[in-house]
C-alpha cells in the first residue's frame, strides 16, 4: 500500500471525507462514511483481538507440555511466516485497507515469537540441529522480516506527498473512474497471491504431523480456533468496506482477492485440522508419558 494510505492524514483533517467519522479518521487514518464502513472498521478490529489472543493459548501449552517441538511441524510455522511476510509486504505495496496493514505487522511479530519458542523447546529437548535448508530458511524469513518491518517504518515518517497511491481519503471530483493499478500496485498484488499460496500450504505439514502422531497434544486447539474466527471477521471486513468512489464493487474485489483468499480460503483446511482435534481426543496419552514416547523416537523433522 502507499504509505500515503495507511498512514492516513494528519489528525482532525475531514476535508476530503466531510462525511465520515472523525474520530475513525483521527485514531485509523480511515475514512468511514457510513454504518458499512464503520462495520468494516469494528469487525477488523475484532480480527486483530482474535489474532492476537491466538499466540497466547499455544505459548501456555508449549510451556505446560513442553513438547512444542514435536507437536508443531516447523514446515507449517515457517509457511506461516513466509506467508505473513509476504503479507505485509504486499499489503503496503498494493495499497490495502489501513487495519490489513496493522495486522500484517502483528501477524510477523507474533510468527517470530512463536519460532523462537519452537526453536528453545528444539534446544532444550535435545532435538537434532536443522537440515542446511531449514536454517538458511529460517535466517533469511527473520532477516526479511526485520528489515521489512524497519523499512515500513521508516516510510510512515515520510512526507504524505512522496506517496501516490490511490487512496479511499481521496475526495470524488479529483477522480473520474476507476484507476488502471500503478506497476507497485501489480507487484504488491502478485506478492500477495504468493502469500496466500504460502497460507494455504502451510496447513499442510501440520495435517500430516497430527496424523502420523495420532495426536494432537502440545498443539493448543484455541490456536487454530481464534485464527478461524480471526480470518473471518477478517474477510468479512474487508467484504464489508465500500469501494472507492467511481470504482465498481467487482474492481474492489479484484484488488481485495489475493488477501481474501488467504483468509477465507485457509478456513477449509483449519476445519481439518479442527476434525484432527476431534478425531484424536480420546485415548490421547498424559504429557508426561506422550513427552518421553516422542523424545525416544527418531526425530522426523
């Protein structure tokens, strides 16, 4: 997105939505004109509570079964990461919704929290070190993903002029239609559907731990449950917003469809995971005694 965009006007500026909510306009840079847009804004705001308590529930069970690092597949949490990544990126350079930008910034650091618990829990359990692939890959999302949130950053304290992103802000007589996407636009858009791609995939190496397991201990099912809800308040939100003034409600979507794909479309898989959960729940050993039988097992990650 342009910075121009998320980081909004300076506060108290209405002019160019003499319309909408000022206090929306001063606390989110957005302009809210009606109950739809308001709506957008409230379940957004709900989207980010979910993402947020999510982290939570799993950092209790990696602490109280301590066996993280075998319950989780470290494949899932660096597509998780990759994805989030590309999220955020893709989000400033397409010119997404503000709160879309907010969130991607939690989603990468809550990713790099939970990675590093997963790698003390792989310490202190004497897990093998990880394959060549899996370090450089680790190195290079952690890398990226600093840099990227240093470089954003840096552009919110630049002058809005030197953005020129389309903006929902923007007053309806300086545009006559839709606008043709800028070439930043496109790559944000194409990073985006890489990222969602990665979303979809990273579901896929939990599936199959949880299986091989027979197990779902250690992995905390309010995780995955506040994600889900996370996702659809989240693709809801954006759904709800209303486009930009002279853009048709298909041209939004288009330019929406790559996040809504990765929120929405995950839902299928996080609702295998959740029949995972159901499937296993009976006869699932103690911690305890499940801890010592995975740690006597050759390692499989």
């Amino acid at each position: 997105m342009a910075a121009r965009r998320w980081r909004g006007l300076p506060s108290g500026n209405v002019s160019d939505c003499p319309n909408g909510s000022r206090w929306i306009m001063d606390v989110f840079h957005e302009c809210a004109q009606d109950s739809r847009d308001v709506a957008s804004i409230v379940l957004g705001l709900g989207s980010i509570g979910c993402f947020i308590a999510a982290a939570f529930p799993q950092f209790y069970q990696a602490c109280r079964t301590g066996i993280m690092d075998q319950a989780l597949s470290i494949y899932f949490l660096l597509g998780w990461l990759g994805g989030d990544l590309l999220n955020l990126i893709g989000s400033f350079l397409a010119d997404q919704l503000p709160l879309q930008v907010y969130t991607a910034i939690y989603y990468v650091l809550a990713d790099l929290a939970m990675l590093s618990l997963y790698c003390y829990y792989r310490v202190k359990n004497g897990g093998r070190a990880f394959p060549a692939p899996i370090n450089a890959a680790f190195v290079f999302l952690s890398v990226g993903s600093l840099s990227s949130l240093s470089l954003l950053g840096s552009a919110s304290t630049e002058a809005p002029g030197a953005f020129k992103g389309r903006s929902l802000l923007s007053a309806p007589g300086d545009e006559l239609g839709p606008k043709p996407f800028s070439r930043t636009e496109i790559i944000g858009f194409a990073i985006g559907s890489v990222s969602s791609v990665l979303y979809l995939c990273s579901r896929v190496p939990q599936i199959c731990t949880n299986y091989k397991r027979k197990s779902t201990s250690g992995v905390s099912y309010s995780l995955f449950a506040l994600v889900m809800l996370g996702n659809s308040l989240y693709g809801l939100s954006v759904l709800l917003k209303n486009p930009e003034p002279g853009q048709a409600q298909g041209d939004y979507i288009l330019h929406h469809l790559p996040w809504l794909v990765g929120s929405l479309g995950v839902l299928a898989l996080d609702v295998a995971i959740s029949f995972q959960f159901l499937a296993y729940r009976k006869g699932r050993p103690g911690s305890l005694e499940e801890r010592g039988a995975l740690l006597g097992e050759p390692d499989e990650s």
